[in-house]
C-alpha cells in the first residue's frame, strides 16, 4: 500500500489573505469556493476568465493581470497559496516558492477521469442564486457527470471546484464584454456533436430570463438530445433570502416577476406599466438596477401608492449579499446612494415590508 503523503483538512479561511496563482477554467471553481468560503482573494494570472475578470471588476477580489512571480507568495502577504495555473510545472514550482518562505499551498486534485461518453447530450441545468447549497441534487449530479461545463457568471461556480470538467465561461455582463447568445448555442451544439455530455449551468432557472428556450431549440434542431433540471430562480429565492415571502396570507395574493432591462416607455419595452401599477401583485424587479429611477417614477405616476413597501436584495445568497429597505417613492435613491450594482432583484409590494414579529 502506498504510503500516504498528505492530510485532508478543511481551513477556515473565513477573513484570511489567500492568493491563488491563475484564473482560467481551472482557476474558477477554486476562486468562487474561497470567495464563498470569506476568504480575501488576491488573483495573480496575466489572463483570466470572464467570470474572474467580473469579480475583480465588482471588488470582490484583487486581480494582478500579469505573470506569476517567485516573490509573490511572500510579497502579497498570503496566509495560503493555491496553485491552480492549469500547468502541472508551473504549480510545481509556486508551491516550491511557498514552501521556501514558510507558506502553506494548496495544488489542487481534479477528481478520477470518469467514464467515456457514449453520446453527446446537452442537459441545461438552473445552479439556483448562487450558494452552492442552493443548486438541486440532480443539477449537482449532472454536473459531476459532465465532460464540458458551459457556464457564466450568476451560476454557482464553487461546484466546479475539484470537478474532471472542462469549463467554457461564456459570461455576460451588463453593458459589458458579452458571448452571443448564438455563439453560445453554436459551443453547446458543438461540444455534444463531438460525443460529450455538456451541462449548461446557469444562474436561477434557466427558463427565467435566462435563454433556455433558445438553447433547447438551437439543440433540437441539430438533433442533440437536451434534457432540463430546473432551477431554484432569485426571483423567489432573492427576496426569502432577505425574509420576504413573495407572498404572504393578508399581504398578497400573487407576484408578478418582470425584467426592467428597458424602462417604460422605450419603444422595446413591451410591459403595460400602468396595468402593473394597478394588478395589486408583488412586482419582483430583475435587471432592474440603471432602470429602478425609471420604473418606479412610471409606477407612482400610474397611480401606485408612493408608500408602498419597496425592497432591492443584490447579490443575493452570496456572501456580498446587501439588503436596502425603503418605498416605492425612496428605494431608486437609496439603492443608488448604497452603490449597489447587478446583480439585484427588487420587490415592490406590502410584502417588501414584512416583519415576522408583525
Ligand atoms: N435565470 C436567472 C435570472 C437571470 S436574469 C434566475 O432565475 O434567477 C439576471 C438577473 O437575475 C439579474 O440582473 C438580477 O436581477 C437577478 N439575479 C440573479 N442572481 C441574483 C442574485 N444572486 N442576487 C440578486 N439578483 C440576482
């Protein structure tokens, strides 16, 4: 029997420094995993992966966009380096360099190769609001099973730490860098053509305002079979996770969810605003943070009482999640004045201002 060379453990790296070296595909999973876990994340990679680069971008993280250096693991101050370079030589070489100044580093195992694909397939999978905790036991399995993860930056990235999975982020960012959504389904039909099980993963459920319709139709037609593992949507989740029940006996008796991407009256917008102004439904706001001054304006002067209840829940599930409370006259400002930015979902009705106590 080999003799074993290591100790598995799990470190609190809750409000610890930790750097990790790279930030592709096989970076991500390790990067989200800490991020989730509080952990202060420095990134040191000349390239990195949409979803990274959309962190850093938010703050969430530090990224140095450029080459790896001997100094670095002593220099940026980390507790704990991960190697994670997707370059056997290079890891081998950061942790020599931690080792050499007294650092703990971590190079990450990828799991036992499984077995080959018989056929390609596509199966679209909701990864829920972005826990880990949050995605389905049968999202969860398709994902270990897959051979290619085609993901973006709302999905649960954390899961894939570990995985044998290549991943594929196609990340969209509001007004930012963005994948065609016929880019997307070409790499979808693509991946399964050469005999692979793909998972899409996304944010939420993937029929909520997330394309899965056109991902479906785009598989169907090149006759790849596509299966679909619902979702828990933030839609729902977002506000529970700030204790607002979208409805709630006395306070509502349904809820409307609506994207704000165009405020009214552009001529893409297709809602009827002063129909929802009078509906009496909870309106659930998503994609509704640069449009919020507009929507809410557009209500008022519907005739929706200004006092009514209001609540924006951003980042919702994740360990950045902030909360702002006001009314549907106040909350534009404050979510502005609390520089909250997308992703966030905001409530509009007597449930946005439940208190359990009563
Ligand atoms: N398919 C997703 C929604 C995609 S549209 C779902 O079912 O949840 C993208 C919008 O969803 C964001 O602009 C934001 O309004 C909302 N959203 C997604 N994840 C979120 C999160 N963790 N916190 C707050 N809002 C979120």
């Amino acid at each position: 029997m080999a003799r074993s060379t290591g100790f598995g453990a799990t470190l609190p790296v809750s409000g610890r420094r930790v750097l990790v070296v790279g930030a592709g595909a096989d970076a991500l999973g390790q990067v989200v995993a800490l991020r989730d876990a509080g952990a202060a994340v420095t990134v040191v990679a000349p390239e990195a992966v949409q979803s990274i680069a959309d962190l850093a971008e938010r703050g969430v993280l530090q990224w140095h966009s450029r080459a790896y250096e001997a100094a670095d693991v002593a220099g940026l101050e980390a507790e704990l380096v991960v190697a994670a370079t997707g370059e056997r030589d290079l890891d081998a070489r950061v942790a020599a360099d931690a080792a050499a100044v007294g650092r703990w580093c971590v190079v990450p195992e990828v799991q036992a190769r499984k077995a080959e694909a018989t056929g390609g397939s596509v199966v679209l999978v909701g990864g829920g609001p972005g826990d880990p905790g949050l995605i389905t036991v049968a999202g969860m399995e398709a994902v270990r099973a897959a051979d290619v993860v085609v993901t973006d930056r709302l999905a649960p990235l954390g899961v894939l730490k570990d995985l044998d999975v290549e991943v594929i982020d196609v990340g969209k960012i509001p007004r930012g860098r963005f994948t065609p959504q016929e880019e997307i389904n070409r790499i979808l039909v693509e991946q399964a053509q050469a005999g692979r099980r793909v998972v899409r993963l996304k944010g939420g459920d993937n029929f909520v305002f997330g394309r899965g319709g056109e991902e479906v139709e785009a598989c169907t037609a090149a006759g790849i079979p596509v299966e679909v593992v619902p979702g828990v949507t933030s839609a729902i989740a977002g506000p529970a996770l700030a204790g607002i029940p979208v409805t709630h006996r006395g306070l509502s008796q349904g809820f409307t969810v609506l994207s704000g991407h165009v405020p009214p009256g552009d001529p893409r917008s297709t809602l009827d605003w002063a129909a929802l102004a009078r509906s009496g439904t909870d309106l659930v706001l998503l994609m509704a943070v640069a449009t919020l001054p507009a929507i809410t304006e557009a209500l008022i002067a519907e005739g929706l009482d200004p006092t009514t209840p209001a609540a924006t829940v951003a980042d919702a599930a994740l360990p950045t999640q902030r909360v702002v409370r006001g009314d549907v006259s106040s909350i534009a400002a404050r979510v502005d004045e609390a520089g909250i930015g997308a992703p966030a979902i905001t409530v509009i009705g007597l449930v946005a201002g439940f208190d359990p106590r009563g």
